[in-house]
C-alpha cells in the first residue's frame, strides 16, 4: 500500500499556514515522510525541486536565484544541504511576500544548525514532522485525543474518551515498530526491520551527520547514541556520559546537540513556576522514533520508558499542529516525586502518570495528587495512562485510563 493513503496529521496545519506566510519549512528526522507529504501539495501549481538530485543541488549551489525566482510556487526539499539556500528565498520573499510562495523540508532543525545564517524570521513558519503517530498508522491522519481532552471539561473525560473506538493494541509492538513509515506499515517481520534500521543508521552517520558537522570518530558517535537509547527517560548527565562512554564532557555536549538538531533526541524540560529555571533544570531523555531507540540499544523487549517516550512523540505531533502556545514538560522534585508528563496550555497545567501494568492502583496516583497539591487551582484533573481496558476514577482528582484510548 502506498503511504499516500496514510494522511498526516500535519497537512491541515501546513495547509493553513500556506495560506498565510509566504514560506512554511518542514523539519523532522530523514524518512518520517516529509517528501511524501509536500508532494501532496505539488498539483496546486507549485514546481518541486529535491536537493537530493545532484543536479539540482549544484543548482541549488552555484545559482539559487534560478530556483528561487519566477511567479510558480516552489517546493524545495532537503534544504539543509545547502543553506545558502535560504538567503536567495530571503531575498525572494522580499521581493514578492505573497502567501505560499515556498514551501521548504529539512532533516534538520534549521534553526540550531550551525553555519545557517538565515532563519527567515517573519517570513516563515516552522512545523515539525515526526514519526507516524498509532492512528496515522492506522490510516486515520490523527494524532491522540490532547485536543478533546485539553479543550474539554475535566468532568467529562469520561465520556470524551469512551467515545473513541479504536481497539486495543500490545503497545510493545508500536514500539518495537516504530513510527517510520517504512518499518511501520510494511515491515511485518523483526528481521526485515532490523534490516532497514540498520541500513538507517548507517546512512545517518555516514551522510546525514557529515553535512551538519565533521565527525572523524564514528564509533565513538555510535556508542553516545546506544548510550542514550538506554538512558530513555532518564535526566541527561553528561557528566555521567562522559565518564561511562571515556568522552570529553564537550564532546558528549556536542554529539548529543547534533542529535537532536537531525531530530533523533528528544529533550524534555522541566516544569517550573519560574520559566528561568526551567533552563537551569536539567531534561530527560527520549528518542524521536521509539523502534530505532529499541534497535539502538538492543534491548531484548521495552520497557515502561518506551511507553512513555510513545505517548511523547504523540504529543509532540499534537502540540507541532497547534497555533496556542502548548508546552510538554516533566515534572521532579529534590524529594524525588516526578509526573512524567505535563502539558501547560491556555493559563492551566495537565499532569500525566504513564504506567505499563494492567491494574491501576490508588498508590499510583500519588505523584499526581503531590502536584495537583504544589499548584493548586492551576492544575487540571491528572491522567493516568496504563496497560488496561477500563476507564475509571482512582480519586476524585485522577482520571485512570487505557493508553490505547488516547493516543
């Protein structure tokens, strides 16, 4: 089946957002489909030109002018090859600042690659595309419930999410699957996918990785990146990394900062009442497609912390379709009590317990009822997401339900 019939919880936004900025970039890890989904777009009178083909990066290179200029919409794909690129697209705009003009992708974040000078401030929007969510992988273009249950009163969660009518599902699988669009939907076998992550990761370290910055010691990059598979979900210790891997700490700074530029690392912030703190805080851990995580680390099955990292990735395509400011966060106190998740919309805080077992217990809810008691009338009702079927009250205050019913 071809991944044109899996719709992409993006478009709506990317469409949108044509309408109204001269030129819209694309960004995510290489292979999560961001071709795919511009060329959906290609029949609405817009020229598309791949800087992947040799020749129109030598183009690209030697005259952008001749990409950038003419009354046609243009598409311009991988990007981040050569960003002088998006100086010529600067001038463009300039020139001509009529909604939709460009339509850029890179499989990198533009905006912390190193050697980009131009961001195309005020010029351009930025969404991010990840991994196939669950539900866009079960051909239904969306993402989890986050917007029913953010915009919803918290008395009617209940109701919100029995709504929803997709089935269960062994999470371990989603995760062994990833979200990839090629391993997901038709790599059926374990070997066929190791296969292709294999072939992945190799590909990354000996191009990808070498366009945003030299790096003469693979193996060493490869042992930072199994290192931080099998630290998911854990607060980032460099210090720590540095002496396990035998690194200089700069040098684990620096491998992990490449990263999650390529959009393989994902950092969670800390949430504080004082925003400044929370740059202080150190984050957590995770990985942007959970399968290459498992394959990375060689982990026999997943663990609770690939759970969490799932229902991350879920929100992060939520959040990367919205126009109100949302941000995901974790939760800790010096005492040791953590939530997993936090969302932080609209003036209110929601926070999210992520459990692996199949009975939830009222002792599970306890982080949640420590935060709920720190923030008072500013946190919402807590969910707890576990490995079950029913959807129950553990307290008054905290909302136990099936992970499957939510993302």
């Amino acid at each position: 089946m071809n991944n044109n019939t899996y719709p992409r919880h993006l478009m709506t936004a990317l469409s949108s957002r044509l309408k109204l900025m001269p030129a819209v970039v694309v960004t995510g890890a290489r292979q999560t489909g961001k071709s795919t989904l511009v060329k959906e777009l290609t029949p609405e009178k817009r020229s598309y030109f791949s800087l992947d083909d040799m020749d129109v990066f030598e183009l690209a290179r030697q005259n952008p002018e001749a990409l950038t200029g003419g009354a046609v919409n243009v598409t311009l794909d991988e990007v981040q090859r050569e960003p002088d690129l998006l100086i010529a697209v600067k001038r463009a705009i300039d020139s001509d600042r009529r909604p939709g003009r460009f339509l850029l992708t890179g499989s990198a974040n533009l905006l912390l690659m190193q050697g980009v000078s131009e961001s195309l401030a005020g010029r351009a929007s930025y969404l991010t595309l990840g991994p196939m969510t669950r539900r866009e992988q079960m051909g239904l273009g969306l993402c989890g419930l986050w917007e029913k249950i953010v915009s919803g009163k918290d008395t009617d969660w209940p109701q919100i999410i029995a709504a929803d009518n997709t089935e269960p599902e062994d999470w371990r699988e989603l995760a062994r699957r990833g979200g990839f669009p090629t391993p997901a939907l038709h790599m059926a076998a374990v070997d066929d996918r190791k296969i292709w992550f294999d072939g992945y990761v190799q590909t990354y370290l000996e191009r990808d990785l070498q366009m945003l910055s030299s790096i003469s010691a693979l193996p060493d990059f490869r042992r930072l990146m199994r290192a931080a598979c099998l630290r998911l979900g854990q607060i980032t210790n460099q210090t720590e990394m540095s002496r396990d891997l035998s690194l200089k700490q700069p040098t684990v700074h620096r491998y992990l900062n490449l990263l999650e530029t390529s959009h393989l690392l994902a950092r969670l912030p800390a949430y504080s009442v004082n925003r400044t703190k929370r740059l202080l805080k150190s984050p957590k851990l995770y990985w942007g497609d959970v399968g290459l995580a498992l394959h990375l680390s060689g982990a026999p099955e997943p663990s609770g912390a690939h759970l969490e990292n799932l229902v991350l990735l879920d929100l992060l395509v939520w959040r990367s379709g919205r126009l109100s400011n949302t941000e995901i966060l974790y939760w800790r106190t010096t005492t040791g009590e953590e939530v997993d998740l936090v969302i932080e919309t609209e003036g209110k805080i929601l926070p999210i317990e992520i459990k692996s077992g199949s009975k939830p217990r009222v002792k599970d809810a306890a982080n949640l009822i420590a935060f709920q008691k720190e923030y008072g009338a500013d946190a919402r009702t807590g969910l707890l997401l576990y490995d079950g079927t029913e959807i129950e009250w553990l307290i008054p205050t905290v909302l136990a339900v099936p992970w499957w019913k939510v993302i």
